[in-house]
C-alpha cells in the first residue's frame, strides 16, 4: 500500500482555495467570539469540560440526563467538544450513553458522534495548518503520532483506532497534516473505532444494572485494562515510543 508520508510544511494548504478554509475558520471563530462575549455559552462550555475532566462517570451521567429530552443532542456535542479539545476521555462520554440510553443506543450515538469529531479535526488540520494543531493537542502528542503515521503510512488510522492509549483527537489532526484523502481516513476511522466502542458501550450499559450489573462491569473494565497494558507494553518494547 502506498506510504503516507507526514508533510510537516502542509501542501494540501496551500492547494485549499481561501473559500474552503473560511467554511472552516468563519464557525470555529464565531464560537471562540460567542465563548468569551455570551455569559450562558461560556458557563455551558465550562460546565461541560468540567463534568468531562472531573474522572467520575456519574457526574457526567447527571450532566448529561440534566437536559432531559435534549440529552441525546448534549451528549452528541460533548463528544465534538472533546475531539476538538484534547485529550479529555471520549470514554467517559461513552460509558455515560451506554448507562442513560442502553448499550445499543449508546453506542450508535459513541460512534457516530465520534465520527464527526474525527471528520472535524481533520478538516480543521487541513485546512488551518500545523501550527494550529500544535495548540489544540500539544507539540509532542503530535510529533509521536507523525512518527507513527511515518512508519506505517496508510494502515496508521486502522492501528491506531485498535489501540485505545493512543490519542483518538491527535490521530484525526495528524491525519490531516498529510496526504491522506478524506474518506480513506474516515473509513479506517469508522471500523477502527467500532470494537473499543462497543465494548466500552456493553461494559457501561451495566452501570444501572444494580450490584450484578455493576460486578460485570467492573470484570469486563478489568478484563480490557489488562489487554491494553498488554499491548502498550509490547508496542513500547517495540518501538520505543510512549504515547
């Protein structure tokens, strides 16, 4: 398969016409602007990192069942939020679907909201550059990714989306710093992202499951911490890199 070489000067921006990247920058501004000049926006983004970044699942649970029948459309943006703003855990917001709409549910809304995260970072990559990215995701998240995307070339995006201790945000925005087309990414992307989803989703479906649900989950999160250490450990071996 051909090689995908990560491009740190960016062609495909310079080949973007000035259109394209206002259909990007013009939504991301107005946003920004909103953020600082809109109290209620500001304290709704506010209280939605916190409840992210806070590490209890029941407190993003309650966050996001505070919005009643809204709460399918909260929990679809907070995960946007959250690949655009790295690297808070997509697999809290996970779980928190699994437990408020069942496992099924939860996780056609995981992954389809993830998907447009993805698709998100990407386009704002490609079309904003690499100095942008570097802000939203940090210079060295960065560099080991493009590392990555050096060495495997197009089967990147697949082994990374297998590999939950690697970014999934800083993936989608290393993506779009090379010549990788669009729907090459979002396919490897789609299937990549499908098992950790739906584990995560069947394991957080039990959290309302009473003591048998919750002793199920507790196994099964055991089960698939022992897998990814097992994996980390023999990915660092081999290649020296510590995501």
């Amino acid at each position: 398969m051909k090689n995908t070489q990560v491009d740190k000067t960016n062609p495909n921006e310079e080949k973007l016409n000035k259109s394209s990247k206002l259909i990007i920058l013009i939504p991301l501004v107005a946003l920004v602007l909103a953020y600082f000049l809109i109290p209620p926006f500001k304290n709704g983004i506010n209280s939605a990192i916190s409840a992210l970044k806070s590490g209890g699942i029941n407190s993003v649970i309650e966050y996001i069942r505070g919005y009643g029948k809204q709460a399918a459309v909260i929990s679809f943006l907070l995960m946007i939020l959250q690949s655009i703003i790295a690297p808070i855990p997509a697999v809290m917001i996970t779980l928190a679907n699994a437990a408020i709409f069942g496992w099924v549910k939860g996780a056609i809304l995981s992954w389809s909201s993830a998907m447009v995260g993805a698709a998100l970072c990407f386009f704002i990559a490609r079309a904003l550059g690499r100095d942008v990215v570097i802000k939203l995701s940090g210079k060295g998240a960065l560099e080991n990714i493009e590392e990555f995307f050096n060495r495997y070339g197009n089967y990147t995006i697949l082994i990374a989306r297998l590999l939950p201790f690697i970014s999934f945000d800083v993936v989608s925005y290393a993506a779009g710093l090379t010549s990788m087309g669009f729907w090459g990414f979002f396919i490897a992307t789609g299937i990549g992202q499908l098992p950790a989803t739906i584990v995560y989703s069947y394991t957080g479906g039990e959290l309302d499951g009473g003591i048998r649900g919750i002793f199920f989950f507790v196994i099964g999160i055991s089960v698939l911490a022992v897998i990814v250490a097992l994996l980390r450990k023999r990915y660092n071996a081999k290649h020296k890199t510590n995501f």
